[in-house]
C-alpha cells in the first residue's frame, strides 16, 4: 500500500510539473473556451446525480425506505453515474474558476479590488438569497397546518442564537444550526456547509478569492514547486482521511484546484489545447474509472478514486474538445446561464419531487424501476430548474440576475 501511495504521487508529480512546464501559442483561442463553456451543464448535471446516489443513501418516505431490492448491477451502475462520474464536477470547477479570476490581468491591487466588488454580486448575493430562501422553506414546513404533507418536519427543533444562525449560513450540521435534527444526531456528521449542501463550493469560492493575492505571490515567486505540496496535501487528505477530516477534505480540493488554474492563467499556459492533444488521458481516465468502480470496498479505493477524479477533468477536456472540433458542438446559453439555479435549488426540488412521485403512484420495488426512478428524478429536477431559468430571465430579470449573479 505504501509503494503504491508514493507510485501514485510520484506520477501525479511528474504529470503536473508536465502541463505547468508547457506554453501554447496562441492564449486561449475560441476552440478552448467553447470546449470549457460546452462542459459546464453536463458536469453540473453531474452535480445533481452525485448528491442522488439512492443506492447508498437509500429514499425514505414518511421514514420508510422505499426501494429494498438493489440487485449488484444495479448498485454498480447508480454508482458508476453518482461516485465515479460525478466526483470530477468540483476539480473542474474549482480549476476553472481560478483560471478565470486570473485569466488576462497582472493582480494589482485595483484589479484585486475590482474582482471582489463584481463577486459580491456574483457570488455572496446569491449565496445569502438562496440560503435565506431555503431557512424559509424549512420553517414553512414546518407549520403544523402542513404537517399531513411534511410530518417529519415536526422532529425538528428551531434553535435561534446569532452564532447558530451564521453557522447555518456558512458551517452547519444536523445539530449546531438553528435546525437540530435530533433523528440523525447520532450520524450528524463532521462536515459543516450552508443549510443548501451544494453551495459549500460556492463559500469556498469565496474563501479562495480572498486569498488570491496569497496566491499570486505563491504562483509567481515559487515557480510551480507549491503546487506539487499542495497536491501531496490534498491526495493525502482525499485518501487517508476522507470526508472524516471535515472542513479540510473540502477546502484543500477548493485551494489546490482553483491555484492550478491560477497557474495555468498566470503563465498564460492554454490548458484545454494541451489536454486535448493527448488522448492519453482518457484512456488512463478509463482505466482508473473501471478500477475505481470494481473496487468500492477495497483499502486502495480512496486512491485509486482520487486519482480518477483528477484525471477526469483532463478526459473530460479531450472529450468536449474532440466533440466541438470536429463536430462543431457548442453549448446553449439557456444551459450555462441556468447552472447556477441547478447547483442551488436541486437538492430543494429533488427529494420533494420523488416523494411525491412515491405518493401518487405505486412504484415498483424492481431494479428496472429503481433505476428509472434514479434516472428520472434528477433530469426532471433539472429541467425545472431550467425552466425557472427561463421564465425569470424573460419574465423578471430583476430576480434571476439576483438569483443567478448575472452569470
């Protein structure tokens, strides 16, 4: 196990001291930041199925679980879509963001301030609006009128102190926010997020631009050796300690990846064209996803998983830019302009949604239809979430733009 941990960061060592000791020719042509814009619903579509993972977390209605007969091929596929696949989703977006706040300025001190001005309405306004909306729902189900149709929510308890209420915002579980479950206190968990789970990545977005002069100075007086520490950091807190760790399980996936994407932008490094030529990385992709998924219980699994999410966002890059070279595929601004509202408001919809379905029909406890179920509930989910889009954008700029950020 010890040679194979060295073995694996020795390769993901030589791999990155590869694409940040390469420059292209040209800074970033149209091709690269298409192939980026055609990746941003699809991975957010990710998002949605990552955190439906049935399979794993079960679907309970009025504290029964609903679906008992999970044959293997069934668990495997579900876990395919939600573990292997959607692990990918916040590398990429973490290294995409960082390139991006980077992306064609030296960081002077008024670009600095420039950029956080704009991310208070990119970024905190959304984050506060839809957490504040979501505190709102939990007390509405809450009313004892509507306890025939939310009857689990009368085991919440509503415990208001300003320390709580910022935790809710920003760092909270299942008991040190004003909602205490007490139901679930035993597996309360260590990982603090807002009250809507997703938007952990958008704190620590937030986080990782506020340390971006840090980050500036790190990039351009260490010449890339930073980066190699700040991978062994974050593979070894991925694997050896896992989601256990609590806060720095996320953090150290936000600061890695959003200063690799720096790099790339400070060095003026294309780093989608790079990617792209080498089709090698899909198939090492491949392989780490095959042996990712055969091996869910293994001692190596956190390894190899690790190591197949990194390598994801390069297979992915390949792939989109194969597909828009060759085959001119771009993506719809209704899509990327609606990943926002996806990201914030599926996990909101999802499981209502479902128990819902459970309510009106008499769903089969069968592997096809559990699978149809797993299928069917994110896509609509998301095509809500779509159509919400689009009626605000067309109906009420106003509240998308304060919803979505204007992105």
């Amino acid at each position: 196990m010890f040679i194979l941990f060295i073995t694996l960061h020795v390769a993901g060592f030589v791999y990155l001291s590869y694409l940040c000791g390469m420059k292209t020719e040209r800074w970033l042509p149209t091709a690269s930041s298409c192939t980026i814009d055609l990746l941003r619903f699809p991975i957010m579509a990710m998002v949605v199925y990552l955190h439906f993972n049935i399979a794993v977390n079960g679907f309970y209605l009025h504290g029964v679980e609903q679906f008992t007969n999970y044959t293997p091929w069934l668990t495997a596929v579900i876990r395919l879509s939600s573990d292997v696949f959607g692990y990918i989703a916040p590398p990429f977006f973490f290294m995409v963001s960082g390139f991006f706040f980077f992306y064609a300025q030296d960081l002077t001190p008024q670009f600095y301030l420039k950029q956080m001005k704009r991310r208070v309405f990119t970024l905190l306004i959304p984050y506060l609006v839809w957490n504040t909306i979501a505190i709102v729902l939990c007390l509405v189900r809450m009313m004892p009128s509507l306890s025939f149709i939310f009857h689990d929510a009368g085991l919440i308890q509503v415990i208001f102190t300003p320390l709580r209420l910022l935790r809710t915002y920003f760092y909270a579980n299942a008991t040190n926010g004003i909602f205490v479950f007490p139901q679930v206190a035993a597996n309360a968990g260590i990982m603090g997020a807002p009250i809507i789970m997703p938007l952990w990545f958008v704190r620590d977005l937030m986080f990782c631009g506020l340390l971006a002069p840090i980050i500036g100075w790190t990039i351009n007086h260490t010449r890339g050796w930073m980066l190699c520490i700040m991978a062994a950091i974050w593979y070894y807190i991925q694997t050896c300690w896992g989601e256990e760790a609590g806060w720095p399980f996320y953090v150290s996936t936000a600061l890695f990846f959003f200063t690799l994407g720096a790099y790339f932008a400070m060095r003026r490094i294309d780093f989608v064209a790079i990617m792209s030529r080498h089709t090698s990385f899909i198939y090492i992709y491949a392989l780490l996803a095959v042996a990712d998924w055969l091996t869910p219980t293994a001692t190596i699994n956190p390894f190899i998983h690790t190591a197949a999410g990194a390598a994801g966002v390069t297979a992915a890059l390949a792939v989109a830019h194969w597909l828009h070279t060759h085959f001119n595929i771009t993506t719809s601004k209704l899509l990327t302009g609606s990943c926002m509202i996806v990201l914030a408001a599926h996990t909101i919809i999802m499981h209502d949604l479902g128990k819902l379905i459970l309510t009106l029909t008499h769903w089969p406890d069968t592997p096809p239809f559990i699978l149809l179920f797993y299928i069917t509930i994110p896509a609509i989910t998301i095509t809500l979430c779509v159509a919400t889009y689009y009626v605000l954008q067309r109906f009420a700029p106003t509240i998308c733009h304060l919803l979505t950020g204007g992105r």
